[in-house]
C-alpha cells in the first residue's frame, strides 16, 4: 500500500468504497512469510527487499549506552516524521 493513493475496498457482502491510504506496511522478518493466496494481485502488492547482511561478528557491546546518549536526537527525528506523516 502506497501513501497518498486511492484505493477501492469492500466489505464483506457490502458497497464497495475508496479511502487513502496514509501509511506503509513493513515487515521485518529473518525469514519470508507464509502467504497461503499468493495471486497476481498479492504479487504485485509485496516487495522483497532482501538484506544479506551479517551482523553477528560486529555486534556493538556499548549499544545500549550509545542509544541513550542519543535518544534526545532520536525522539525528535521521530517527532519530525510524525508531524509529516499527519499533514498528508
């Protein structure tokens, strides 16, 4: 689902309808989901974006205390994209 876009929905055995959609669906996962109904249409909505990545040998020990120190900086880059998030 794409932000901004119109998309067409219905309820079950009700009147279709169109909304906007305001946010993206992510999923982080260390291995694929099982979709049971993999059609063209849930094809086309799913994008894999593999990371291959291994951080296993290079984990940083002073992590938590790196966070911390930055969680001001953090809390308010979160806030940034909040106030974005709800002008759209």
């Amino acid at each position: 689902m794409i932000d901004g876009e119109s998309m067409e929905a219905r309820r079950r055995y009700g009147h279709p309808y169109s909304f906007k959609n305001f946010a993206r669906i992510l999923i982080a996962c260390n291995t694929d989901p099982t979709i049971v109904k993999m059609d063209s249409n849930m094809k086309r909505r799913i994008i894999y974006c593999p990371f291959r990545e291994n951080f296993e040998r290079r984990a940083d020990t002073e992590l938590e205390s790196t966070l911390e120190e930055e969680s001001l900086g953090i809390f308010i880059w979160a806030l940034h994209g909040l106030r974005r998030l709800l002008l759209r």
